[in-house]
C-alpha cells in the first residue's frame, strides 16, 4: 500500500509549486542495462524518513548553521508544496526504477521518464499533483553520489520573460519533463541544495552547472581570459565577475570564470562546497546571479 | 553533480597511485558534462548526438585507466 504524505500544503491555488520526495522502489543496475534489483531502502523506512526530514530541513534552511536561505524566503518557503511518496509494493521493474548505478562512476542517476511516469500515478489526499522537482532517495550498497538532471521546458511555452545579455528567454510556468535528483538516504551537508538548483534549471532557458570543474558555458558559468568585471546583464541588473573563485582560484588551465559571490570567503553553492576554508559546507552561499535566477524560476513557476 | 570530497580526492589517488591526477581531473570533467545534455533530446542535432557519444566513450576509457590499471606501482614496473 502507498504511503502518500502531503508534508507541506504550500500555496492554496491549482498546481501549487510542488517537491516531491520518492522512495526508490528498484535500482537499473548498472545505469542503461535493463538488469533491475530492488533498492534497499525500501526494506528501511526509518532510513527514508531520515533523509526525507534531511533534505526538507536543507531545502528550507533549517539545517543549524546553514547560509544559504533562498527557499527559506518567506516569499517562497510557504508557499511550497511537498510530498513524499513511499510505496512498499510498488515492486521490481522498469517503471518503478527510479535510479540507476552508473557503470563508471558511483554516481547515482535519475532516471527521469521513469519518475515522470511513477509520481503521475499517485494523488495526495485524494487529488493528483503537477511535479516541478523530485528526489529518488535510494540506499544503494555501492553508489553514493548525487546527480540531478535539469528540467525539460515545454518549447514555446508561457511563462515569464527574463533577458541574458540581451537574448530573451522564458522562466516557463510549467515543464515537458521534471527536474529530477537521484541521492543517498545517507545525505548530509548541501548536497540537497545543490542538487535542487541543478534540477529546476532548463536545458532550454538556463542550465545551472558545476562550478568544480572546467564547465562548459551556462547560465552561471563563462568562458574566456581575461576575466572580464562584469559577469552578466540578467534583467537589466548587471552582474559582477568572481576574478579569483573565493579562496580556492582558478586552476591555470582551466578557461571558465564564474560571477561575484555573495560571501567571497566561501566557495558558491554550485562550487566543491567540501573545499571551505572553514571545513563547513554549510557555510557556502550562491553567486549573486545564481541566487537571483533561481529564486525567479521558482516564483515564476509560482505564479502559473 | 555531488562534487568530491578532497578526502575522497586523497583516498583514490592512495588507491590507485598511478592514476594521473589529469586524468582524474578529466573523468571529473566529463560526468559533470554529462548532465547538462538533455537526455531526451539527442536528436537536437548530429553535434549534440556526437557529443553524448564521445562523451561516454571517453568516460569508459578513463575509467579504465583510472580503476582497473594495477594499483600497485610496482608491479607496474615488473
């Protein structure tokens, strides 16, 4: 029998912003195989309901000692919808794989066509939900590691408008395919933060990307030396450059820059977070950018 | 992408000595890179669609390298 909670009612209106936190009921291993096994955390519902309070706690910035706020902003935070979703009979399949095990790393990996699929088939407190991003928690014996995949808009979709250094773009009310997030019951730190921001950004209009490594051009990361003052114009508002990544500079090789931090003394939230001086990922907060986007997609998907 | 803990970081290079700190930079590299394609989407064009592909192809190659080299320096030289 499905165990359906309705955590946080957020916004009373239709389509609610809404988080929804599943209990991976079977594990694709290896990632794209076709092979399934059942996910271990379905025979430990104390360890979901663990990391379900966890990552509720990180989201809404109730973890003591955590910088980062932006969902904690009482124009946004109550107005959240979250649900999880626990289902001990939802068996070993395809459908109810929810995460795989990559082959070359111990990443854990949405599967997202299967996540779409699995939350439309569930109604809290008698009525369905529209998702905008959902974590499969899993226990895996092997894979610890988070990733998230963006969101997939509706092309051509309504929603708000927004500019990037000129070009015009759309924060869309509603997605083709969810932002999706596979991660660890054993989740602590930021890793729920960070994740989350990765997965309500768009392949389309705006993908939010690491900051750890060389990445390629996104909406909170550029390309070029010299790195130039200005980072971006989004909006109108103009946007500094981070000439020297916080405390942690940037690799001689590498050729991406990022935006001005909020608190320079830490790395961005998007950055290796383990990396802070203070040896406290809680202390990191966003770039100024990163922080602006991501407060807009969520109030823009708000006002649908 | 959950970034990798330095500790982490150490404990591999410990594991596997003769793993090349580039390499494990690259392999860092590209799984980050692996998310910010559109999965559902590869026939957005050939570029993208070849991108995925070499990205992958270089994953496995790298972990090759990086995970089933001997670990043992030594017997690297015997």
């Amino acid at each position: 029998m499905a165990d359906v909670i309705l955590r946080q009612a957020g916004a009373a209106k239709s389509d609610t912003f809404t988080i929804c936190l599943i209990a991976n009921p079977a594990l694709e291993a290896p990632w794209n195989s076709g092979a399934f096994i059942a996910d271990p955390i379905i025979g430990n519902r104390a360890a979901f309901d663990s990391a379900v309070q966890y990552i509720e706690d990180c989201l809404f910035g109730r973890v003591a000692g955590m910088k980062e706020l932006i969902i904690a902003n009482p124009v946004i935070g109550p107005n959240v919808r979250v649900i999880s979703i626990w289902d001990g009979a939802a068996g070993v399949s395809s459908a109810s794989a929810l995460v795989g095990q990559d082959g070359v790393s111990n990443l854990l990996i949405a599967r997202r066509n299967q996540i779409k699929a699995f939350v439309a088939g569930y109604t809290a407190e008698g009525a369905s939900f529209f998702v905008d991003v959902a974590y499969a928690i899993s226990m895996s014996a092997t894979h610890t590691r988070a990733s998230a995949w963006y969101t997939s808009d509706i092309p051509g979709a309504a929603g708000i408008p927004f500019t990037l250094d000129g070009a015009a773009f759309t924060h869309c009310f509603y997605n083709d395919i969810l932002g999706t997030i596979a991660i660890h019951s054993s989740v602590s730190d930021i890793t729920p933060l960070h994740e989350f921001q990765h997965a309500i950004s768009s392949y389309t209009n705006g993908g939010i990307t690491d900051l750890y490594v060389d990445s390629p051009p996104a909406f909170n990361c550029k390309v070029g030396r010299p790195i130039p003052p200005n980072f971006c114009v989004y909006d109108r508002a103009t946007y500094i450059s981070d000439p020297s990544r916080d405390g942690l500079g940037y690799p001689s090789g590498w050729n991406s820059y990022h935006c001005g931090l909020i608190d320079a003394r830490y790395p961005a939230v998007m950055d290796n977070y383990y990396t802070a001086s203070s040896h406290n990922p809680l202390d990191c907060q966003n770039d100024t950018v990163t922080r602006a986007f991501v407060s807009d997609k969520i109030l823009a998907k708000m006002a649908r | 992408m959950q970034p990798l803990n330095p500790d982490e970081r150490q404990a591999l290079r410990r594991e596997h000595p003769l793993a090349a700190p580039e390499d494990l930079d690259r392999y860092e590299q590209l799984l980050s890179m692996r998310f910010t394609q559109d999965p559902n989407r590869p026939q957005a064009g050939p570029e993208a669609h070849g991108l995925h592909r070499t990205i992958e192809q270089e994953l496995q190659e790298l972990h090759r390298r990086i995970f089933e080299t001997p670990n043992d320096a030594s017997a690297a030289t015997e």
